[in-house]
C-alpha cells in the first residue's frame, strides 16, 4: 500500500467503489444463493432530497441487506417511490404559477403531462442521492406507485373491496384543506399551540330574550351552523333547561339545549355550543342527538350561500366572517367578553394553512374487517415488533380504529375507478373502462374526478412491487414474498405500518414482512427536531463530503439506540472520521510488512499474541451476528470501535511489532499472517456498516478484482481462552505501568527499568512475554524478584497477583512534580468554585436553559474527577518523600 495516500482520504475513494458496484450485477439476487431475504425500501416522495432521516433508515436496511447477502443468501432490496400526491401537485402547480398558468387553464389532460414530464426531469433525484450513501439497492428494480403495475394492484384491490362492500361513498367530516381545497389524512395536520381568544357569547332564551346562557368559543364564525348548545345531564345549573330553546345569535333560528357527557362542566360556563359540520367531537354529538349537520363554508372556507346563513356573510372569508361577526353581536350586546387563549390549531404540513374540519362525499374502506385479521397477526407473534413495545401503540390505534376516508380532491394520483350515471342514481366501479352504466346502461357517464389517497397504494406496496395482479403469484412473489423486515420511523405506524398489514393479510393471506423494526428519529445535539426555520438541520450530504458516508454511517449506526429520539451531533461524525483514518492508517502498517504473505482462515499460530487476537476476533464475529440478528445496531458497532480501535489497532499492532522486528523467521512470517487474517476477518464484519473503506482495503488485501460486496460473511476463527487470559494479563501490566508513569510525568518516549515482585509460577508465565512487555510498556529492563520483595524509592503498580515496582532515580523530580500537581489542583479548586456557586444559586438553575445548566453539571462532575487523580498522584509522590 505504499502508493497509496498516506491519509484517508473518502472524497476520492467512495466515489470509485460506488461505480465499482453499479458497473456490477452485486446488488441484483444472485440466484445461486441458499435462501432468500428481501426487503422493500420504504418509497421516498418522488419530490423528496435526501434528509438525515433517509440516510439514517437507509443505513439500516442496507446493513441488514449487505449482511445477508455476504451469508450466502439470494438477496433482493426491492426500490421505489412514492407519487406523493398532495406534494407532487403543489410543485408543478408552483412551476405553472411561475408562469402565470392555473392547473384549470389546462385542463386535468395537460396538467397530469406536465406531472409526468417533471417527474422524468426531475423527480427521484432522492434515489441518485443514497447511492452517495453506498445503499445496495438493486437499482435495476425501480418501481413507482403510478407505473403501469402498481396501477393494476391499486384498481384491483379497490374494485374487490367494493364488491365485497368495504368501500362505500358517504358524507362524513374529513380534514379540510382550504388552500389545496382538498381532504387530508391525519398524518397532513400539524397540531401547534397558537395564541388566540376565547369569545363568550350570550344565546337568549327563545321564550324569555331577557335570559341567556353564555357559551365560550375559539371561533365565533362556526355560530352560523350551530345546531345546539349541550350541558352535562348531571349539571344542576342547566338542568331545567335541558330541552328548551334558545335564540341563534344573529340568525333568528332556535337551537336546543341538549344533555351530553360529552361536555366537561368545570370548563368555561359548561355550555358547550354543538356545530356538528364544524367539529369532529361536534360532530358525533349531533349524531347522538339527530341534530343537522349545517355546513357553513364551499371549499375555500369562505361563508356559502345556504337559505339559514344571513345575506350579510354571504362570500366573506372565514377570518372576514369572524370579524364581522364578533362586531355584530358587540353591537347587539351579545358579546359578554373576550379572554386571551392559548389553544393547538391544526395546519397542513404543506400549505400552512388552518385545517376546517369539513362536511364532504367521499370514498370510505369498511376498515374494521380488514383490521381484525392485521391485529391477531401481531398478537399471535406471525409479525413481530422490535422494540416489542411498539405493539401497544399498534393496538391502541387498531382497536380504536375508524373507517379510512381514502379520497383526496386532486388531479394526481390514481383516479377512482368509479362512473357517475347522469341518468340514474347507480356508481359504476370498474376494472376497465366502461361505456355505459352498470345499472340503467346509459352512455352518460362521468369518472369520478378524485383520486386516491396515497398510502392507499403506499399500503400495496410489499406485494405490488413483486409483480402481484391478483391472479396469480409472480416467480418474485413466490420467492420474497413475505418480506423478511420493514424497517421505519414510529410515527407513520398507523398510516402505513398498519395498512400494510391490513392489506397484505387481505390480498395474499400472509404477512407481509415478518419483522418490523422501528427506528427513533434523528433530533439535533440539544434533542430540538431538525427544521430549516431554526438552522440545526444536519445535511447529510453536506456530512458526506465534509466527512465520507462511512463515518456518517457509523455514526447513525452506533446511535440506533431503542427509544423514540436520538440525538445526533455533528462532533460524532467527525469523531468517526478520526476511526476511519485510524482503520486505514493501521492497515496500512499491515499492508507494508506483509512482504508475500496471504491470509490462512485455517492457522493455528503458536505465538501467544497471535493465539489472542484470533480468540478475541471469533468474540468479537459472534457478539456482531448476535447484535444484528436481534436489531441491535448500535451493540454491532459498539462491538466493532472496541474491537478494531482498542484491540486490534492499539494492542495487537504494537504487539506485534515485536515478532515483526525482533522475532525469528518464523515468528515473522506467522505474525504476518495472522495480522492479515484478523484484517480480512473485521474487514468482513465491518462491511456492512462502513462498506466503501472496507471494499478498498478489501481489494489491497485480496487483489483489485476481490469484491467484499459479494464475498462470504465468517464469524468462526480459532477461538484460546487460555492465550486470552494470558493476553488480558500482560494487558493489565501494561496499563498498570501507563498508569504510574501518566501520574508521575515520566515522558512517553522514556524507557524504564521495572521490578516485577512475582511468584515462581506467573514469572514462568510472564518470562516468555518479556519482550510484548518491554514493548508495550516502554521498559529498559525487566528484573524479576521475589514475591514478597520490597524496592526502595520507587513507585509501586500493585496488581492482585504481583506488585511492579518503578525506580524514579533520574526520572522524576519529587519536589518539582509536587509542585506541578498542587498548582493544577488549585487551578481545578478554582473552577470548581465558580460552577459551584452557580449550580447552588435557585435562580440560575430554575432561569438558565437546560442544556446550559446541564452542561454546567457535565463540567463540574469532570473537574472533579480531574481532581481525585490528581489527588491520587500527590498521594504517591508524597509517599517517595
């Protein structure tokens, strides 16, 4: 490796192996493979770029995928995206605003064309991004939720629900967004506080105008469709009133007052006013009640032009409506007060407009029989959540489920296979396109304009991406269908997870994965969520170039922790750059003392450091398959810092220097070997979490037409817990001497004379070892003196079998390295003073942000363990006085 640069360098390599790769049918099934193993890339918007997210999902799968594929499996890592339909829309539309055009200037034709053209400029530019991030997706499989066969699955399955009636046309409140004048799944509404007001408005007797009851409301504008106002059944205030009628304000209609437990009588007046099309706890209220369902806005929240709202609001904007309202009941003396108030508004994630709970048509799945198989698959264990805990957020959601309103009004997505009769009252629902009506066989007929909501194909995906068309298995269905894991965030558990269940158990009579394991989402250092507004997004491809996609990798790996956030700091990226240079620094020491060696899986070596590292690398294989077996990522990488950085790097490198330089032909020549074996075998385990460094020292190692990518995964090297437990012992020797000379100031470069005071036993041990010791811990020489001997004027390293004994005679000063110490531990007192004195002020603790006060706590508990060392070494020094 001499021509090779000195330093790491990730820019210039990572983008050579990629083409390496995509030049190759390595990431296609190999169908030679023992087994199977699949998994289905959870599609990115087709509008999306690659967020940390992306990378840090991503990064998982891949880990999986590569593992599986190097353990001799026929592997397929199925790609694709999603239409995206309520974002895909807005961007086009936002291109054609650009140029003065309105969609309906074109016509629904021309603008789903100038979609599809954007979408072959412009779209998927998320899928060229993760090859950045080295995904072994087998790109020649790219699928999207509108291409021709993902159409096929999506009308098949809505024509089959329909004719078993679990897909019906009703009038229900859906979320409604104003701006994209369309409905919009949960998912789509974003919950924040925002200041506002409450109103209190008086509502007259209808019997008596000179009594009234006062409701209170965060939108006075709804009062045009009010259908009641309700008390408590047990209220005693309103008892008597229960049943009668009160005066509308401003409307001249009378309203009842109805008893519902719906209503919290310690809150506000304990008058509730009930807008059934205007609210969805309303809105089952007046279910209970029979009250009309009075909708007061068209579909761009302005006031409609129904026979019961006055003239005066007709065509005002919702907030324009609001205004005139709150001046008219002033003025009529029905306005009682106005309080500040604090409430959560829920706005579209897209349009940042304020969501109308909406009375509308639209197309519903009966969902409660396709949920009741899709629950007993978890219960009964045929699909599994990893963590385990996120079952019960599954269930809560599945049992309390309501029926899914899958139509969204737009012009892009899969349009309702259904025909309106203009001569009749029947809805054709049709595989094809049909030509008359299905009931009175007219040839007036219209398609419905709507579309369907996205994850309704979204939740096809498993078995439409392998080719299912409702006849017959596909061979790609038959072979990875069931997929072995889905892989993704908890929070579209209820949107996507679940219907996917729902309907893979529907549609194929199996699960469609068998594991599910969920991630935590990526927050900033401070646990903030990543948002552009506040300036703490991570890009990950700005991480790539700064850092290489393996240090980022390993990052996102070491930080899959179970839990619902991780927080993820730039400083770690860089921290694992520093690894990586660390791996190609010590392979390279490798590489230029192999001379002609080969790695030998097969070696017995005899020399004892050789015996450990190969006991310590079969540890270190069985703890990495264990991890990854059971999703615990961060434990796999864990496993392989402490192994590669601690064990192979720092120790068995340095140790081996000794056979390397010192040793017989022999010696040399086995040592060679074995450093190169145990390279080969982390290499192999490390692959798939940083596959770019791996795959290049891979290729150094075994020849430039080696591919680790698609080479075998080993996790059985010659295992000596004999050679360990001696191995552990010299170790401990060492750090004991490290120890001594770091608290004595002795310079690093300085050899040592030690004392060892052993018994006859474990200097026989130890004899054969001198030169690893004197090696690793600096020594000049080694004296071996009895067990219970004693050494003048040295500092003692005590061990539980032995006691080591370091003569300072012109190595240290006493009286200067006592001063030395005192000064630092007066220096650290100091400080420690200053932290103390904020941490015990209330007012600092109860006003100072959190991360401030932790970071102060952080910084005092350091300095004081700074200071018990320092303590520890004037302990020391003062005994050789």
């Amino acid at each position: 490796m001499s021509d090779k640069p000195t330093a790491y360098n990730p820019q210039s390599m990572e983008p050579t192996i990629t083409e390496q790769w995509l030049n190759s049918d390595a990431f296609k099934p190999n169908p030679k493979g023992v087994g199977t193993y699949s998994i289905t890339l959870p599609p990115p918007n087709v509008t999306g770029s690659l967020h940390m997210g992306h990378a840090f999902s991503g990064t998982i799968q891949d880990i999986l995928i590569r593992w599986q594929r190097m353990m001799g499996k026929e592997v397929l890592w199925q790609l694709g995206l999603d239409h995206a339909g309520i974002a895909t829309q807005m961007v086009v539309e936002r291109q054609l605003d650009a140029q003065g055009v309105h969609r309906r200037d074109l016509g629904r034709e021309k603008f789903i064309e100038k979609v599809w053209e954007w979408k072959a400029e412009s779209g998927g530019t998320i899928l060229g991004q993760m090859k950045h991030l080295g995904f072994s997706i087998d790109w020649s499989r790219e699928r999207f939720t509108m291409d021709e066969g993902s159409s096929a699955a999506v009308q098949e399955v809505f024509v089959r629900l329909f004719e078993e009636g679990l897909i019906y046309r009703g009038k229900r409140l859906v979320n409604w967004d104003p701006v994209l004048e369309t409905a919009v799944s949960d998912l789509e509404v974003v919950h924040e506080e925002e200041e506002g007001h409450f109103w209190h408005i008086q509502y007259p007797y209808a019997d008596n105008p000179s009594k009234h009851v006062i409701v209170a409301t965060t939108r006075p504008e709804t009062l045009l469709g009010d259908g009641a106002v309700a008390v408590h059944p047990s209220d005693e205030r309103y008892k008597d009133l229960i049943g009668k009628e009160l005066t509308l304000p401003l409307c001249g209609r009378t309203i009842p007052v109805v008893a519902d437990e719906y209503v919290d009588p310690e809150f506000g007046t304990g008058c509730v006013k009930i807008t059934p099309a205007h609210d969805f706890n309303d809105y089952e209220v007046g279910k209970r009640h029979d009250l009309p369902m009075r909708n007061i806005f068209t579909n761009t929240a302005h006031i409609n032009d129904e026979d019961f709202i006055p003239e005066q609001y007709v065509g005002l904007d919702r907030y324009e409506a609001r205004e005139r309202i709150i001046a008219d009941l002033e003025a009529e003396g029905l306005l009682y007060k106005v309080e500040a108030h604090t409430h959560k508004v829920g706005r579209g994630d897209r349009s940042h407009s304020i969501i109308e709970p909406y009375l509308t048509d639209q197309w519903y799945v009966a969902i409660q029989d396709l949920a009741d198989p899709a629950i007993e698959a978890v219960e009964s264990g045929e699909i599994q959540f990893v963590p385990e805990h996120w079952q019960k957020t599954y269930f809560e959601w599945m049992r309390n489920i309501q029926d899914w309103c899958i139509s969204r009004q737009l012009w892009w997505g899969h349009q309702i296979p259904a025909w309106y009769c203009e001569d009749c009252d029947h809805i054709t629902v049709d595989r094809g396109t049909p030509d008359c009506c299905g009931g009175c066989g007219s040839k007036n007929i219209k398609q419905d304009e709507d579309v369907l909501d996205t994850w309704f194909s979204s939740g096809l995906w498993p078995f439409s991406t392998l080719g299912w068309d409702g006849k017959s298995d596909s061979p790609d269905m038959a072979k990875f269908y069931p997929t072995n894991v889905l892989v993704t965030g908890f929070d579209i558990i209820f949107f996507w997870v679940a219907r996917m269940i729902m309907m893979g158990k529907k549609f194929t009579g199996k699960e469609p994965f068998k594991d599910i394991y969920i991630h935590a989402l990526i927050r900033d250092k401070d646990g903030q969520k990543m948002s552009k507004s506040k300036g703490n997004v991570v890009d990950p491809l700005e991480m790539i170039e700064a850092y290489g996609a393996d240090a980022l990798r390993f990052t996102l790996t070491h930080m899959a922790t179970p839990g619902r956030d991780v927080k993820l700091d730039i400083k770690r990226i860089e921290s694992n750059r520093n690894f990586m240079n660390k791996i190609w620094n010590a392979s390279r020491f490798v590489f230029m003392n192999r001379e002609d060696a080969k790695p030998e899986s097969s070696i017995q070596p005899k020399n004892d450091v050789n015996r450990w590292i190969l006991s310590e690398l079969d540890t270190c294989a069985k703890e990495v398959h264990k991890a990854l077996e059971e999703y615990r990522f961060n434990e796999a990488a864990g496993t392989l810092y402490s192994f590669i950085w601690g064990t192979y790097c720092d120790w068995y490198v340095e140790a081996a220097k000794t056979s390397l330089y010192k040793g017989d032909a022999d010696d040399k020549r086995e040592t060679q070997v074995v450093m190169l074996t145990a390279l080969d075998g982390w290499l192999r385990l490390l692959h798939p979490i940083c596959p770019f460094i791996t795959e290049t020292l891979f290729q150094e190692l075994h020849g430039e037409d080696a591919r680790l990518v698609t080479d075998a995964w080993n996790t059985d090297f010659a295992h000596d817990e004999a050679a360990t437990t001696r191995m552990n012992r010299i170790m401990e020797i060492v750090n004991a001497i490290r120890s001594v000379r770091g608290e004595m100031n002795v310079s690093p470069g300085k050899k040592v004379d030690a004392h060892f005071a052993v018994s006859d036993a474990l200097k026989a041990e130890l004899e054969p070892q001198t030169k690893v010791l004197s090696s690793l811990a600096k020594l000049e020489s080694i004296t071996w003196v009895a067990a219970n001997a004693e050494v003048e004027n040295a500092a003692i390293a005590p061990l539980s079998e032995l006691k080591i004994f370091l003569p300072l005679a012109g190595l240290v000063n006493i009286d200067e390295e006592l001063t030395r110490v005192s000064k630092n531990m007066e220096k650290i007192q100091k400080e420690m003073g200053g932290l103390k004195g904020r941490l015990n002020n209330d007012k600092f603790v109860a006003s100072a942000p959190e991360a401030v006060v932790s970071k102060a706590r952080a910084d005092l508990a350091e300095l004081e363990a700074k200071l018990s060392e320092l303590e520890a070494s004037k302990t020391k020094l003062e005994a050789l006085v």
